[in-house]
C-alpha cells in the first residue's frame, strides 16, 4: 500500500491553525501611526526600516 501524503487524509480535511480577533487599532492606522492604550509599561524597540 503506497502512503498517502498526511494533509490529505479525512481526519484533516477541515484543520485550522487559529484565528486572530483585532482588540485594539494596529501600529499604522490610516497612514498615521497610532499610540496604543498601554503604553504605560512599553519599552522601546529597533523597528528596522522595510
């Protein structure tokens, strides 16, 4: 009997790796960027140029 690849089998037909629910607005809003609500406890961090 030849294998058969994993992802294809019955069981995993309908697998999910998660979903995401969006809380708060993200970093780039409109072309702005946007404080978040907690920035209480934030510490800076390098954002690399893209």
């Amino acid at each position: 009997m030849a294998q058969q690849p994993l992802l294809s089998l019955p069981e995993f037909q309908n697998v999910s790796t998660g979903t995401l629910v969006v809380k708060e607005p993200l970093n780039f809003w409109g072309g702005a960027r946007v404080k978040p609500k907690d920035t209480k406890n934030s510490e800076p961090v390098y954002e690399p140029a893209t």
